[in-house]
C-alpha cells in the first residue's frame, strides 16, 4: 500500500482515538447535566441550547464545512439526549 496513504490513514486513526476519548468524556458531562435537569424539573431536549452551539462552532467555517459540522452535531446531541434519558430511567428517575 502506498507509504503516504498509510501515515495519513494513521494520522485519521489518532484523531479518531482522540474523538472518542471526548465523546466519553462529554457523555460523562451529559450525565451530570442530566441530574441537574431532573432537579429543576428541566426536559431532557434544549432545542435554544443546541441551535446555540451549532452557531458558535459553524460561524469561521465555510458553508460546506458547516453543514457537515451540523450534520456531526446532531448526531451527537441525539445521542446525548438519549443517554441521558438512559441515565435518569436507570437511576430510576423517568
């Protein structure tokens, strides 16, 4: 296999580590955000919250960039969402 595919391929896998290592470390967060909104009778989905975060971190990027960039954040804040759904049901908590 070509030698320059292979480092980039390598450089891909170490940022996918470090992507993970964060998502973990966010979906911790996510739990203790879960918890807090159980206490002030709060519902799981901020819809303001995520349109505020897409904004912040698609507002420098070019149109192409951001769309992808929103596309990933969805992702992720369904994925959050649902986790903490999971959280509260397993801590007993609806």
């Amino acid at each position: 296999m070509n030698t320059e595919l292979v480092k980039i391929r390598q450089s891909i896998d170490q940022i996918d580590d470090k992507i993970k290592a964060l998502f973990v470390e966010r979906l911790s967060l996510v739990h203790q955000i879960a918890i807090q909104k159980q206490q002030n009778n709060l519902p799981v989905l901020n819809a303001l919250r995520e349109q505020e975060i897409i904004s912040r971190i698609t507002k420098d990027k070019p149109d192409q960039i951001a769309a992808h960039i929103k596309t990933l954040f969805a992702t992720i804040f369904a994925v959050s969402r649902s986790s903490q759904e999971c959280f509260l049901k397993s801590a007993g908590k609806p």
